[in-house]
C-alpha cells in the first residue's frame, strides 16, 4: 500500500506542472517544415510539402524527384504525426457539437494542444529515467536539485513548455530512456540488447547526431567481455543490437531517395575547420553561448572534473559523448550567424542526461557547501530565464534593436537586461508560474485520467514486459514508417503533377539544394562572421568556396550573393561594427543597391547600425 502511494504521489509530481508548461501553439524555429512534412503526410501520404510552400513571385525549387528540398532531419517528424491524426479527429469529433468557440472547430488549435500533451510526456518522461539512474550514484538531494536546476535553469523546459515542434526534447528523451534501459534492464536477454539497439536506431533517425550514443552500447557490450561472458554470447548480443538499430536505417536512406533521388543534399558544403576554429563562441559567445543561456551548466562540467579519479566509469563514457557531440555541433554554421538562431544550442539536449549527472555530482561533492552555493544556483535559474525572455519571447527589443554575437559584446547583454528586465520579468513569471489553462480547463482532468491509468496498468507489469512493451512499439514505428516511405515517392510525384496541372503559370526550377535561403544565407553570415572578427583573409575563403559552389548549382543566385557580400565590405570600409541584421540577407541586398546610387551622387549611404545591438 505504501508503495501505490509513493507511485501516485510521484505522478502527481509529475502532472501538476502541466497546468503551468503546457503549450498549445505548435511553434518553433524548424515549425513550418516538420508541420508541412506532417500534414503531407497525413493528407497526400507523400513527403513533397510543395502544395504548402507554392509560390507565384519566384520560380519555386525542386529536386529531381520533383519534390522541395528538404534538408531538415525530418525523421523526428514521427512525433508530430500523431498529434496531427489526433487534431483531425478531434476536430471532427467538435463538429458534432454546436456552439462551440471558432477555434474549437480548427485543426491547428487542436494540433497544438496534442503537440503541447506529446511534448510535456517527454518532458516529463526524461526527468523520471533521468532520476532513476541518478539515484544509482547520488543522494537524493543531490538528484532532485541537480534535475530542478537543469529543468528551469537549462534547454528542457524551453523545449517543452515554448517550442513544442521540435525533434530535440524527443532525442533528450531517447537519450534517458537508453540510460535507464543499459541501469535497469535484464542484460542477460537478447531482447535487452535489441531494445538499446533500437531506441539508438531511432534517436539516429529522429536526429542523426544521436548516433554518439551508440558508444554507450559498445561500452557496455566491453563490460560484458570483462565479466567473462562467453565469446559466443557476446557476438550474439553484438548481432542484436546492430539489428536494432538497423530497424531505421532503411526508412532514413528511403527518405533521401524520396526526396532526392540519390543519397541526397548534406549541409557539407556549410562545413569549414575554420568555423571550428571559433568554436569556442559556441559556449561562451552572448548570441548564442551554451553557458551564458543555461550558466547552471558550467557546474555539470566541474562535477565531471572534480575527483575525476573517483568518477563511475559509465561517465567517462559519457563526457566522451558530450565532448564528441560539442566538437560536431561547434563545425557548423549554425551556432553563429543567422542560421544560429537557436539559442540556448538546443542540439545540446541530446546530451541533457550526461549534464543532469554531472551536475548531481558537483552537488554531492560540494554538499558541505551546499547552501553557500545555492544562492549561485538561484541567480543563475534566474538569469537562464531573463535571458530566455530576451531572446525567445520578445526576440526584438522596443528601439528594434537585435542580437548578440561576440564576447566583446556582453557588457552591451548585461546592460539590455538591465535596462529592459521590467519588461522581461512579466513573461518570465507567466511562463514560470501562472496555469495556462484558464480557458480549456477541461484539458488538464483529461491529460490527468489518461496518464494516471495508463500509470495503473504499467505498474502491475514487472519491469522487464514494461521493456518488451516499449521494444515491441518501436518496432511496429519502423514498419509502419518503412510500409508508409514504400509509396511515398509514387504519391509525392502525383502531387506534383496534380500542382502542374491546376498552376500552368507557376515556375519550377531543378535543384538538389535549398539555396535562396539555406545556403546564400548561411554564407553571407560566415563572410560577415569573419569581417567582423577582423579577418577578412577567411572571410574571402568562404565567398570564394560559395562562389564556386553558385556557379555550379545556383547561378541564378550568384550575383545576388557578390551584391551582399560587396555591401558587406561597403559597411565595413564605413566603420560599421555589426554587418549584418540576422535573419535579414534581402534588406542586405536592397541596402547595398540604394547605398550604390547615393555614393553615384555623392551622398552619404543610409546608416541604419540601430538595428543591431552592440
């Protein structure tokens, strides 16, 4: 009896934020294309979004297959597919009844309310495997702080509670139920090693940088070699796991194919060691620094390193995962410029479990001062969520002033949250405190009953069929999805053709890269990365590589990106500090047209460095 209480008293700890982080607005930075890949799915059974983004102005980008571009790991996409089915049929389910509020009777209200359940299960789910496996080596007070500061000092609740349409909380999940399942799950069945085999194949093709954990499993398949394990059982378990994980192989190349053709456009060409080079911004850099959005994090890295000598082996492991997953994710562009919008690198959840870890243990080393460091603990809480606020719910300042970049910059982020706090701590405190559901109070009741029985029904199962439950889900997913991609390019090349012909007057132009916005965006921001650090030898290395790369694939484009680049250098011989306003290449270009014209007549080119904030 004792026991059933403890589980409902757990649950209820786990429910009761609902009501405060629930979102119903299925938003995020990659929201339109995951959305778009969604409804393709559900209403054409195709990946060709297409119908979606149409346009009449310019000549719209196709692959050879005849589908958009899509260069997003849409795989992740297999969580938001149900909260769309759920939509349309609770949409339908409204229309049975009269008088209901307008949005009760449209889908995307609906979808959003789904995600927001979907994506608080996440949530909700890696704290608990999180805990679970943290109390295998610390306190109980050091777990529950060490999780409490990361949830409300770190990425994870951001994902949850703002940008729901998101692959990153899935993989945070993945990644704390494949701990939970190497701590808790019976090693001496094959299907332990099928299950890990799988849910690393899965988080692969949710988002491919998962793949790292496989190094988890290898640890664990060496434990078994030390402990003696016959070589047979050890290739047999081997055998499963790469099984496992090969369950989503096949949907992840048939995607490529699909869309194009081949084994498809990468990011490659946006890959550069002399990025990496300036990786370190990626931690510490005010735009989009790891540590100056989540600084409770510097913490998770000192508990690694404090006693290393006395550290568990299993993390070594896993600080080898995160130092692999941050050497990956410094070689791109996408913690820098404008293709970084991504604050609070929230690549970096797929290794949120290793963080909460680390940090349990500088709290468990440091108990003694526990309450001296505390208050640092509370200060930076708080200042994750100022400048979250800063940044995700009011992105743009009243004067219209936008961004941090370099180091140089972040007296000029300490005293914008100084100046503005007022009117950042209101959105703070409702995102923080204030339930969102005055107005669907009936949703919280209903999440509530659900998740409490299907709670009651798991719980009368011993652990290991709660593992076989979980394996066997995952696997009907990848047949399921393997079944769907089977037909998909058939139907997305019908869409197509259907577009063809109800739109005679539409353009389409052959490419196997989004390069309008993708590639010539992203360019622009490494030259103007680079003139802005002073070194414009790197910076003619990167509009040289993209230059050769234009003229081949889109040559179309090229001009547009030697006009940006040239009005790059214009502002730069002008003295301008800031370069470029991110996420603004066209207002770029059409400065640098007019800026021509009243240099021709000796007038003094528009300033407009008060669009950027130093």
């Amino acid at each position: 009896m004792k026991k059933i209480f403890r589980d409902r008293r757990f649950l209820l700890l786990l429910l009761f934020p609902f009501l405060f982080y629930h979102n119903n607005s299925p938003i995020g930075p990659d929201s339109a294309v995951y959305l778009n890949v969604s409804h393709s799915i559900v209403t054409t059974g195709s990946l060709n979004i297409l119908p979606q983004v149409l346009s009449d102005v310019r000549p719209n980008q196709i692959t050879p297959t005849n589908h958009t571009p899509i260069h997003q790991n849409i795989g992740g996409v297999i969580f938001i597919v149900p909260a769309t089915l759920l939509a349309i049929a609770s949409q339908k389910t409204a229309q049975l009844v009269s008088g209901l509020p307008e949005r009760f009777y449209e889908v995307p209200f609906y979808e959003g309310l789904w995600l927001g359940c979907i994506a608080y299960l996440f949530a909700a789910g890696s704290c608990f495997f999180i805990y679970r496996v943290a109390r295998c080596y610390h306190t109980k007070t050091a777990t529950v702080t060490a999780l409490l500061l990361s949830v409300f000092g770190g990425p994870l609740l951001v994902y949850a509670a703002v940008f729901t349409c998101q692959t990153n909380l899935p993989v945070a999940f993945l990644s704390s139920l494949l701990l939970y399942i190497y701590h808790f799950a019976d090693m001496k069945k094959s299907t332990s090693w099928l299950l890990m085999g799988a849910v690393l194949g899965l988080g692969t093709f949710v988002r491919s940088e998962f793949i790292v954990w496989g190094l988890l499993i290898v640890f664990a398949i060496v434990r078994e070699l030390q402990a003696g394990e016959d070589w047979r059982q050890v290739l047999k378990i081997t055998f499963m796991a790469l099984f496992g994980g090969l369950l989503f192989i096949a949907p992840s190349v048939m995607i490529r194919q699909i869309i194009f053709g081949s084994s498809g456009s990468t990011y490659l060409v946006q890959f550069d060691h002399t990025i990496f080079m300036k990786s370190y911004l990626m931690l510490f850099g005010p735009r989009n620094g790891l540590f100056i959005f989540w600084s409770i994090l510097i913490f998770s890295v000192f508990g690694y390193f404090l006693k290393i000598a006395k550290n568990p082996t299993l993390y070594h492991v896993l600080f080898i995962i995160l130092l692999i997953e941050t050497l990956l994710f410094g070689s791109t562009v996408f913690w820098s410029g404008d293709l970084g919008f991504s604050f609070g690198q929230r690549r970096f959840l797929v290794a949120f479990p290793c963080l909460v870890l680390f940090l349990a243990r500088f709290i468990e080393i440091c108990r003694k001062r526990y309450f001296w460091f505390l208050p640092v603990f509370i200060v930076s809480v708080i200042w994750a969520n100022l400048v979250y606020a800063a940044y995700g719910i009011r992105w743009y300042f009243p004067d219209g002033v936008t961004g941090f970049l370099y180091p140089i910059h972040l007296a000029g982020m300490f005293a914008v949250i100084e100046e503005c706090y007022p009117m950042l701590v209101q959105p703070v405190l409702e995102l923080l405190f204030i339930p969102k559901h005055t107005d669907i109070w009936w949703l919280f009741p209903l999440f509530s009953i659900v998740v409490t029985a299907i709670w009651l029904i798991f719980r009368r199962f011993e652990e290991q069929r709660r593992f076989t439950f979980c394996l066997v889900s995952i696997v009907i997913s990848a047949v399921v999805t393997t079944a769907f991609l089977s037909s998909a390019a058939k139907h997305g090349e019908q869409v197509f053709r259907n577009i063809v012909a109800n739109n005679p007057q539409v353009l389409f132009k052959v490419r196997n890269y989004e390069i309008d916005y993708e590639i010539v965006g992203s360019a622009v921001d490494m030259v103007s990365f680079f003139l802005e650090e002073g070194d414009p030898v790197t910076a003619q290395r990167h509009y040289d590589k993209i230059s050769l790369f234009l003229a081949k694939e889109g040559p179309d484009q090229a001009q547009n990106f030697k006009e940006m680049c040239d009005g790059l250098l214009l502002r730069k011989s002008m003295g301008w500090e800031r370069l470029v306003p991110e996420r603004n290449h066209a207002k770029l270009l059409n400065w640098y047209r007019v800026a021509k014209i009243d240099i021709k007549n000796n007038r003094t080119p528009l300033n407009v460095s008060e669009e950027y904030l130093y």
